[in-house]
C-alpha cells in the first residue's frame, strides 16, 4: 500500500497559474490579489499545538513551488471544537478552500453537498483498493487519505529488560508470561486507561483483528450481510480484556477514572507502566520521554502466531464546494498526494501511506508495527459502516458495563451488535 515515489513538475508556468486561478473568482479568504496571487484559506485539526506533523514545513514547500498561492493555515483543535466550529462555518459558506475531515465528517458533510466531488483527479485512482471505501460516498471521491494510522501496544523497553524481558511479546500466552514476569518484579504491568471508554473498545477491536479476521477477512461484509454475529466470532477478544483483571495485572474500576488523552500519555512517559495502548500518534511525544519505546499490534493470537497490526483511516483534505479558490484548492490536495510531500507527515504521525506504491517512512520505534503491515497483516477499522463514530461510542460503555461487572459477556456482545446494526 504505497505511492510511488515519483516527482510530480510543475507543468504550468507562474503566469498560466495565476490566469486560471484568477478566473475561479475570490473567496472568503481574500481571493486574488492585485499581481494575481491567491490566499487559500485550509483548517485542520492537526499541524498546530501539540501534533504540528509536519504541516507547516508542507505548506511552505507548497508556496515555495507554488509562488502565486498563499497559504492562511488555521489550526483548530479536535472535536468537539473543530466540528463545533466548521459545522456553522460550511452552512454560513465561511469554511476555508481546504478542510481537514476524517470518514465519518466526510459522510456527513458530503451529503450536505459541501465537499467537492474529486474523483477525476491524478491521485484518486491511486488510493489503495481496502482504503478507498473511506473515501467515497454513494461512489464519489470526496477526499484525498492523508493515512492509515497504526493503534498498538507501547512498551517501555527499559521496564522490560529489568525484568529479564527481551522483545514484544507478539502472541496472547507470551504477552500473560511477560505480564506476570513484570508484575513479580515490582513493575506495573500494563496501563489502559478508560474514562471515556475508547481504550477498552479499541483494545476489544485489535484483539479480534487477530482473532476474527485471521479466520475470516470478509468479516465486516459477512456481517453487514447478515451472515455473521458478534456472539460466538468475538468472545474471545472480550474476554481477554477481563483476563487481565484476573490475573491481577489491571484494576478496571480504577483505570476507568484514568483519562485516555491527557493523564495516560503522561503516565507512561513518566515510566509508570511497562506497557500502554494508544495510537501511533503518540510515539513521536512519548521518545520525549528519553527511554528506549517499542510500538506493536496487540499480541492477541494463540502461541506462535503473528498478530494482525489494526489501522485506523485518519486524516483527508477534502475541498470546500463553495470555494471560489478550487483549481488552487486542487492544487494544493494533489501536492499532498504526492509521496515526498506526504511522506513527511507520515513520518510525524509514525502511520502508513493509504496509496498504492506509497512511501511508509521507516522508524525503530514502529518496525514491528510497520512490518505486519508491509507483510499484509493488518486490518482497518470499519469506521466506514458498522464501527462509525456512534457505534464505536456505544461500544466503549457496553464494554465499561462489561469490565465493572455489571453485564455477562453474551449480553454485551447482543448490545454491541445492535449498536452497530443501527442505522
């Protein structure tokens, strides 16, 4: 799944640039100057605060190639805050030219009819063939992938090796033996927390992309379908979660007070636990922490197998419909697209690229990450159908019930199931 790693020229001069953009108009963000260059107004969610990913160094090497385009950069940071703010903004048609969105904004805000319909440019039909349904909608291209971004277990390497660890365990049985060897050595093992439900109903998804998808890798269409359930093809990956209360390796009750986003990244830079679960977005704040880190799929398959990575299609660029700046909006998506410039917010974000041909920046923190997904081990969250944002919320409290003791296994896989057959 990767871009070639082509350079793309610039084929038309500055003048023929600044004539076929004059032509589109001006816009909100300031249109066409007096010597025919154009401000193009972009919002994201990333490339300011604490994820800069590269953007900035993007934009300016945009600018460089593109000297009658001037980029006004708008970081804002991520929901609620960015959809509260983009949501009047595209009614009012006073969002910028470019906008950050995920699959699930992109639904919503294209069959609002505010994204511009993409499909016949270069780099569509270049998007991986299992990326491309996040993508689309009823058959139209309406972004452009920015990546497709591993969630995985972090190690401590250094906790390791003090109790005679040597490597990430990669299989379920190893991973309870190195537990059990951390926790006799005086170190906690493991740190998931859960207040808002997130890391639970993740780690309960990378447990099945082993164990579900390993056996069957049409399992999102069989269910869709109505040829699969939840009861008995995930119980395994459920139960594992409660196992690791069990052995007494995980309080539950208390890492259900324990923010995901804020006090867990804290927490374990500080070396507080020998492992933590989170998204590869991560690791570039947790290097920070001066310890040796390793990034890895959940360890979730029986002994002496290799575990499926699980991906998360992230960040597009999708392009306002009501800009007055498109062919520089264009433009500016299809300089993303390219491999060089992508690469660098790639190697920001430690995620994969989401073309075929693509260029997957190499990190010792991600090898063994990065390496399942080279060898086609790996599977992308659905968040395209039956795991969307209100699913996946659903799940994470179903699963908080479950981990509290408040409701059976067979009962949470049921309310699962409805949550994600809702339309």
């Amino acid at each position: 799944m990767k871009l070639s790693g082509r350079y793309v020229a610039v084929t038309t001069t500055v003048a023929a640039m600044a004539m076929s953009l004059a032509a589109c108009g001006g816009s909100a963000s300031g249109g066409a100057s007096s010597d025919g260059t154009v401000t193009l107004h972009v919002q994201a969610w990333k490339g300011g605060g604490a994820e800069p990913a590269n953007v900035a160094e993007i934009n300016k090497a945009f600018e460089k190639t593109h000297p009658k385009i001037k980029i006004d950069f708008e970081y804002t940071t991520a929901d609620p805050t960015y959809t509260q703010k983009l949501q009047p903004a595209l009614l009012g048609g006073k969002a910028g030219d470019v906008i950050m969105v995920d699959t699930d904004k992109m639904k919503k805000w294209g069959a609002s009819g505010y994204l511009a319909d993409l499909s016949g440019e270069s780099w569509a039909s270049n998007i991986a063939p299992d990326a491309k349904p996040f993508t689309q909608s009823d058959g139209k291209t309406l972004a452009m992938p920015m990546e497709l971004i591993g969630i995985g277990l972090y190690a401590n390497m250094d906790l390791l090796k003090k109790a005679g660890i040597t490597e990430v365990p990669a299989d379920w049985p190893t991973f309870l033996t190195d537990l059990g060897k951390l926790k006799k050595a005086g170190i906690d093992p493991i740190a998931l927390p859960d207040k808002s439900g997130w890391t639970g109903s993740s780690t309960f998804q990378a447990a099945g992309s082993t164990l579900v998808y390993q056996k069957n890798k049409q399992w999102d269409g069989d269910f869709l379908a109505g040829k699969t359930s939840f009861d008995p093809d995930w119980k395994a990956s459920l139960e594992q979660l409660k196992t690791l209360e069990d052995k007494g390796y995980v309080n539950w009750k208390n890492e259900l007070g324990v923010d995901e986003w804020a006090q867990g990244p804290q927490d374990f830079s500080a070396g507080k636990s020998a492992f933590w679960y989170q998204g590869a977005w991560q690791v570039s704040n947790i290097k920070k922490a001066g310890f040796p880190v390793s990034f890895a799929p959940w360890p979730g398959g029986a002994a002496g197998t290799k575990p499926n990575g699980m991906l998360f299609s992230g960040t597009m660029w999708a392009v306002n419909s009501q800009s007055q700046q498109g062919a520089a909006a264009r433009e500016y998506v299809k300089f993303w697209s390219q491999s060089e410039n992508l690469s660098k917010y790639l190697a920001a974000e430690n995620a994969e690229s989401p073309f075929t041909g693509g260029l997957t920046p190499e990190g010792t923190e991600t090898t063994a990450f990065t390496t399942a997904f080279r060898d086609g081990r790996y599977r992308i969250l659905p968040s395209d159908s039956w795991y969307a944002s209100a699913a996946e919320n659903a799940t994470g409290s179903k699963i908080q019930a479950y981990l509290l003791g408040k409701a059976s296994a067979a009962q949470t896989l049921k309310d699962i199931q409805t949550a994600a057959s809702a339309k």
